[in-house]
C-alpha cells in the first residue's frame, strides 16, 4: 500500500509546448520519460465501489496491466491524498481478490462486487513524466495529455500532477504556484474518475447548499480543532468551485460564498491566537466584494418563488411580477464569478489555504489551550456582540435589521466550527429564533426590492401595491420582534 500524496491542476487553457516547456524548465536536467497509457475504470451497475468511495482501474502499457485500486481520501487545496494499492494482472477484466483481504471494510461485500464488474469508462492519454529531487525523497512531475471516453461521448484530458514520493510537499506546493501563475493553471478538485463517472452519466455533481457542524473532538487542541474547520470550510469551497465549472449555477456561487464565508470565520479566529493569516482574510473579503449580487438576487427569489409568501399575490400584477423576474434575471452576474474563478489570485489563495491546513502553524498557546475550553469562551465572547447588538428596548427599524446580518451570519457560522462539541439538542434551541431572524432579515430585502420596483412601475394600481408592501413588512417587523425576544431568552449551549 502506499499513500497517494498529490497536487492536481487542470492545463486545458495552454499549449502542449507552453506546458512541455514550462515542466522542463523547472525539471532542469532531469529526463524526460513519454508514456502511452490506456486506463479503464470499473464499477457495479448500481456504483457499489463509487458507494464505498473506492476507484478501480486497469492501466495498460504495452502488454503489460496493473490494477489498482484507491480509497476513500480527501482532496484539500488542490492536493489529492488517497491511499493506494497496486497489483499486476494478466486479464482485462478486475479481480479484487488479489489484493490483501485486510484492506476492505468489514461490511464490504468482496465476492459479490467482484461478480458484477462492468467497465464504466476509460481514459487514454500520453504521460510526460520527471522525478524531480525532494528532501529525503523525490516529486514526480506529470503531464498527462489526452481523452475521457465512454462510448462515442468523451472529453479532453489535460493536466499536471506533483505527486510527493517521500519529498517536501513545501516543494510541490512552490511548483503548482509556478503554474498557476505561468500557465494559469487551476486547482483540479476532480479526479480522472470522478470527471469518468460524470461523463458517463453515472453521477451529477450537486452544490453543496448547507453547511454542517464540523465533527470535532473534545479532547484536541484549540489549533488542531480550527484547521479541521478550516479544512471543512475549503473543502466545502472547492467542492461548489468544481460545481461552478462543470455546470455554472447560481446555486454554486452560494455554495462558494458560504465557504469563502466560513473559511473568513475561521481565519478570524487564528488570527486572534496570533497566527498570521491577515493577508488571507483581505483577500477573502475582496471576493465576497464580487459576490455581493447575491443577496439582490435571493431577495427577488423570494418574491418569484413558488413556495414563497409574496408569489401568490403577486402574480395578480402581471406586469409588475414580470418586471421583478427581469430584475431577477439581470442580478444574475455567473460570468463575473467564473472569471474571477480563473484568475490567479483566488487559485492563489485556494492553494495557500490547502497549504495552511497541511503545515498548520500554530503558537504555544494554541497547542496547549484544549479546544472546547476555548470554543465556550469564544463562543461567549462572540454572543456578547450579538446581544450588544440586539438587546435594544426599543422595536429595531429595517435599516438596522439590515446592518446586522452580518454579525449574526457570522456568529452562526462560527456555531458551525466549534457547536458539534456541545449537546446537539440544547444547541438546536439556542440556534433557532437566531435562524429564523436571519430568514426573516432577508425577506427585509426582499420586500425593499419590492418596494423599488412597484415605484418603478406607471401603473394606476401604485399607490395600493405600494400601501400592500407596507402592511407586509409591519407584519414581517413584528414577527421579527417576536424571534428576537425569544432569542434573547435562550439558554446559551455552551454553558451546558
């Protein structure tokens, strides 16, 4: 078995020669090696291996064939880490019982599986390769060049892998920002196989829309407790990254935001342990600049929704419901986001911040403070603000709901970081009436975007849409008042 370290970036924008060059400069005198490889990848029918998040392939060099099959990993940054397990065999057809017996879960059904193999799809492409000196070891450097097929359907392949064989991933990171800067190269979340099956049709990359608590453990460190975060939170990103590329959506760029939102969090609270990661945190705040369209663009999806409180009565007005969908479709800027995807400085940060989780530098009072005594301290502290913020005795105004969505988002998203320590029911009530002033902070805008454009409108029915809107955000304002009262009553989780 060996532990499949690398780092993955797609090429397809550049040249062979600009890419052939570029390897061979920073190879300097090592030898070239040119490959002609033919891989096919199998599965059940039913994707039981695609279940278990296993990939199994045969690779074909001449007459010679090796097996292979990888395990479920974890790709950060851009880094693929996976572990491996390699076997000669002399048919085109897979066999798992020549692997070791102890590499399979206990549940895993060997023989079964094995009977039902088919070939899902295959790649065939030409692999430049170079060992390049590293540390106690070496980085293999490879260019590998051609096509995923399945069928008469298939797509260009072409990308570089660092694999680190026993060398300094510091190394293969200082290579991938050479080509990321020279070739505009992106970070491939993606493997071969996980490109294989979507081809194929046999899955459908889905953004992720929710975030979960991060599984943390009581008895870590602070340090070891907020890069496991951090790592949630970039994988989280890249994930709905990949989403934007393979089929661009509004709901990936959400996606997006929430990790650049979560990762932003979790940066913040290094940097009050004197980690220094300020030059991050600007730069994620640069970003979230270019993604501000959102939350037009969730406001008018309120009013249009079908399952929307606004939709019904809306669709009364024609002409002022279709004016609302145009705005709609006007805030939508995808192809902003997907420049900004590709251009250096975010697959900059992306890789540096898969660098930070992977060397996790951290000061003595990081290492020796334990994780869930600092999260209810920090927890506390961050709630204080929040109830700073909230605790007025007066009705609070629109404009001021407004003002602090942003420190609730925040508060809540740090819950997400460090909450999963905490008793889960007691945590669940406490979040509650925040949850739904975040909802209902943004219908708010919602229903100012409404007010704008029944304004826009000239039409004789202004004056009552007008009075209509009013009557609704009354409404909305007090039910506002309510979960604001009832959160301010909850009991705290982390005092549990």
């Amino acid at each position: 078995m060996s532990q499949e370290i690398e780092i993955k970036l797609l090429v397809e924008g550049a040249s062979t020669e600009q890419v052939l060059a570029l390897c061979q400069s920073l190879a300097k005198d090592a030898e070239m090696a040119e490959l002609e490889l033919s891989n096919s990848y199998f599965d059940t029918e039913d994707l039981r291996l695609r279940q278990h998040d296993m990939g199994l392939r045969i690779r074909s060099r001449g007459t010679e064939r090796e097996q292979t099959i990888k395990l479920a990993g974890e790709v950060l940054g851009g880094v693929h880490s996976r572990p491996e397990y390699n076997t000669v065999i002399t048919s085109d057809k897979p066999d798992l019982t020549l692997f070791e017996e102890d590499i399979w879960p206990d549940d895993f059904p060997l023989f079964d599986i094995n009977r039902d193999l088919v070939e899902i799809f295959r790649t065939d492409f030409t692999r430049y390769r170079w060992h390049l000196p590293s540390g106690e070891g070496r980085i293999e450097l490879v260019f590998d060049q051609g096509t995923i097929k399945v069928g008469e359907n298939e797509r260009p392949l072409a990308e570089i892998e660092l694999e680190v064989q026993q060398g300094d991933i510091t190394d293969a990171y200082r290579l991938a920002r050479r080509f990321i800067t020279r070739l505009n190269a992106q970070l491939g979340s993606l493997s071969k196989a996980a490109r294989g099956y979507m081809l194929a049709g046999k899955t459908v990359l889905e953004p992720f829309t929710h975030a979960h608590f991060v599984p943390q453990k009581t008895n870590d460190d602070v340090g070891t407790g907020l890069y496991r975060a951090l790592t949630y939170a970039l994988q989280y990103w890249q994930h709905n990254d990949a989403c934007l590329t393979e089929v661009p959506s509004v709901r990936a760029v959400a996606g997006i935001t929430d990790g650049i939102r979560l990762s932003k969090v979790v940066l913040q609270q290094l940097a009050t342990l004197e980690v220094d990661v300020d030059d991050h945190i600007l730069r994620l705040e640069q970003m979230l600049g270019h993604l501000g369209w959102l939350s037009r663009y969730d406001g008018l999806t309120e009013l249009t929704a079908d399952d929307g409180a606004y939709h019904r009565a809306l669709k009364q007005y024609p002409k002022l419901f279709e004016t609302i969908q145009e705005q709609q479709e006007h805030a939508v800027q995808l192809e902003l986001v997907q420049s900004l995807s590709v251009r250096d400085d975010y697959q900059l940060t992306l890789l540096e911040l898969g660098a930070l989780c992977h060397q996790q530098p951290r000061h003595e009072q990081i290492a020796e403070l334990p994780l869930r005594q600092w999260a209810s301290q920090r927890l506390r502290e961050d709630w204080q603000n929040v109830i700073d913020a909230f605790a007025r005795p007066t009705e609070l105004k629109p404009e001021y709901y407004l003002k602090q969505l942003p420190l609730l988002q925040s508060s809540l998203q740090l819950g997400y970081c460090v909450g999963y320590l905490f008793n889960e029911e007691d945590r669940e009530l406490f979040r509650a009436p925040w949850q739904d002033l975040v909802r209902g902070i943004r219908e708010i805008m919602a229903l100012k975007l409404l007010r704008d454009a029944i304004r826009d409108e000239d039409d004789s029915q202004a004056e009552r849409l007008l009075n209509w809107q009013k009557v609704q955000l009354e409404s909305l304002l007090y039910a506002l008042e309510r979960s604001r009262k009832a959160a301010l009553k909850q009991e705290p989780y982390w005092l549990g």
